[in-house]
C-alpha cells in the first residue's frame, strides 16, 4: 500500500443546482468530499460549469500534494447535448491553473447518468431512473443504449421541477375557487411568511423558477403525509409518469423478462407515494426487476468510473 500512498482519483458529479467532487485512493475510499455551484452547460454555459467545476476540485486538492491517476466528471445533459462540446469544457478546465495536475492523468468527461447507474451496482447492464429537480431514465444493455426523459424542467414529468409546479398551482387552484381545498396552500404561506395571495406571487416570481418551483414539491410531500388528498393525487401521477420514462427503456432494451437492476436516484424517491407508485407500475411489465436505492451519493459513481480508466 505504501506505494499508493500519494496516489489518487477523482469523481465530479455536476448537475443543475450544485456539483459535487470526491477525492479518493486507489481503493475507492473517499477522502474528501467538497460542493460548488452547478455546472449543467445547458442552464449556466460551458464557462460558468468548468469554473464551478473547478471550483470543487481545488477544494479536494488543497493541503496535500497529490498525484492524480485519472479524473472522471459526469455532468447533466453532457451526453444528450453537448457531447460536441467535452473538448470546448476541457479546454476552459485547462484554463484553470490550481486544478492543472489532474491533466497530468487521465480526464474524461460523461454523463452523469452512467454515474448515479454505477453509484448503486457494478453490473453494467441494467438502467438508472433520477428524479431530482429534473428527470431522465436511461438503460444499457449488450452494446445499446436508450434514454427517456431528460429534455429539461419544462418537461421531465415526475421530477421535483414537475412536481412543485403541479404544487403551486394547485394552491391557485384553491385560492380561486377552481379546485379542491388542499393544505398545500397554508404551508406555502406558512413557508415564505406571508398573508396575501399578492405577495406569494411577489416572491415566487422574482426567484428563479427553477430554484423555487421544486421547493413546492417538499410542501406536496409533507401535506401527502398529512393525508391530503390533492396532494397525494400530484405524488402518484409523479409515480406513474417516471414509471413511464422507466417502461419505454425497458421495452427499448428488452427487458421485460430478465432480471436486471433499476438504481433509483434522487430526492424525489424520499416521497414514499412515489416510490412506491413507480415500483408498483414497473413491475407490472418487468416482474424480476431489481430495484437499487444506493445509499451512497452518486459521486461515488464517479469514482468508481475514474478507477476503471486505470484497469
């Protein structure tokens, strides 16, 4: 072990509201774990991510000196969008002089789906279903690959974006008159402190939407365990719809009838109504799937996927 005493990998897991980085050995063990600000090139561009990038891995090299083997970073959208542009990132993460020893080894960059899928199992067929602020299900099996979902907040069905909208307008909906009467409206008053319908507009609207809107998604949860039933009724169509994005990869990669791990990641997972929505409506097509709620944070994915570049 002496010989690998100095030596080390890192693992980027950069999404659309923060980018985490771990340093690790060459055992796997995580030494140090450090956050910035989000690097999802399609919300803040190639420059902002690879700053915040960076950001993050001149937290996890500072006080020692280290020899970087080999650098995984999994970024959101990377693989769908902007694959034309790794070079275009890696040259802007060249540009920054402290983090200069990690291109002394290895440095790919790949999405950060196959990074929350390898966060939960080794196997290297099977399909990840996140559900965040945004959502994608994306499978592999035997050379292919297929991908639901994804295509950003003002679709993603299921994700919690998805789900605070449906929130807040159900809270519209009650104030009007227009539907039902849900306590998803007084924990919204409750929340952002105030007494007028005026002002609740006021300050959700001089927010960034994608930042406020899945705040809602905590109140949909938190009035569904309190037995609301508007409430519940948003958290089972959020099961239903990632269940959906989870079937057509099935059926893409026909997996019906093998046995095959489904890793669920993400916060929105936490609602139990969801999760078990969306299990209940997998199985029904795919009875052997074996469901994975890693309990790691999925950069481990990435430095499990910096390590294989070394084998």
């Amino acid at each position: 072990m002496i010989k690998n005493q100095r030596k080390y990998v890192i693992g980027v897991d950069g999404g659309g509201t923060k980018t985490i980085v771990a340093l690790a050995d060459l055992e796997g063990k995580v030494l140090r774990i450090a956050k910035s600000g989000p690097s999802n090139p399609r919300n803040v561009g190639v420059k902002i991510a690879a700053i915040n990038i960076a950001s993050g891995i001149r937290q996890v090299l500072k006080g020692r000196d280290k020899k970087i083997l080999s650098t995984f970073i999994g970024l959101a959208a990377v693989e769908e969008e902007f694959r034309f542009l790794k070079n275009k990132i890696k040259s802007e993460l060249f540009k920054q002089k402290a983090i200069s020893s990690i291109f002394k080894g290895k440095v790919k960059i790949g999405s950060d789906q196959i990074v929350a899928f390898k966060s939960g199992t080794g196997e290297k067929i099977g399909i990840v279903l996140i559900s965040g602020t945004g959502c994608v299900a994306h499978g592999w099996h035997n050379g292919e690959e297929a991908k639901t979902s994804g295509w950003g907040h003002l679709t993603d069905e299921g994700s919690a974006f998805w789900i605070g909208q449906r929130g807040f307008q159900a809270v519209f909906k009650d104030l009007d008159g227009r539907g039902s009467k849900t306590l998803i409206t007084k924990l919204a008053f409750k929340k952002w402190k105030v007494k007028r319908i005026e002002d609740l507009m006021r300050r959700v609207y001089s927010e960034d939407l994608t930042k406020i809107v899945p705040v809602f998604s905590i109140l949909v949860d938190i009035a569904a365990k309190k037995r609301d039933k508007v409430a519940k009724d948003i958290l089972t169509s959020a099961g239903l719809e990632l269940a959906l994005a989870a079937k057509a990869v099935i059926k893409k990669l026909n997996f019906q009838k093998k046995k095959f791990p489904l890793v669920l990641v993400g916060s929105v997972f936490g609602a139990k109504t969801v999760l078990n929505t969306t299990k209940k409506e997998i199985k029904k097509i795919a009875p052997k799937t074996q469901f994975i709620q890693p309990k790691q944070e999925p950069v481990a994915g990435a430095i499990k996927l910096a390590l294989e570049q070394l084998k």
